[in-house]
C-alpha cells in the first residue's frame, strides 16, 4: 500500500505532500490545496492512504483509498 501524507513546514507556512514520508514531493500555501493533490494521487495509486497532520504535526486523519 503506498501512503501519502499532508504536513506543515516548520512554521506551518506552507504544507507538504509526502510520499513513503521522503522528502516532500508538492509543496503548497493551503492545507486544503496539499490534501486535495494528495487525495488526487492517492486515488491513482490505489491502495494507499493518507495521513492528515495538523499545525502542530500531530496526526489528525487517516484516509484510505481501496480498488
């Protein structure tokens, strides 16, 4: 199963789309903007998941995607 996830930079001025927690693959201003791409690689990648990290980096959500 790949796993995707969405994390704050540092100061949570930007957010990241991870894949297999490497370095960030998209980098964008808005949570909202990382979880879409990662909900729109996720599903082309099935099965996955994503985990949703808040400000504080700590985990919020975990969204799977099955065939």
């Amino acid at each position: 199963m790949k796993e995707y996830s969405v994390v704050p930079n540092k100061d949570s001025s930007a957010w990241m789309v991870k894949i297999e927690d490497v370095s960030p693959v998209h980098s964008y201003n808005t949570k909202m903007e990382a979880i879409d791409k990662a909900k729109e690689l996720a599903v082309e990648d099935k099965p996955s998941k994503i985990s949703l990290y808040d400000g504080n980096q700590e985990l919020e959500d975990v969204l799977t995607f099955t065939s």
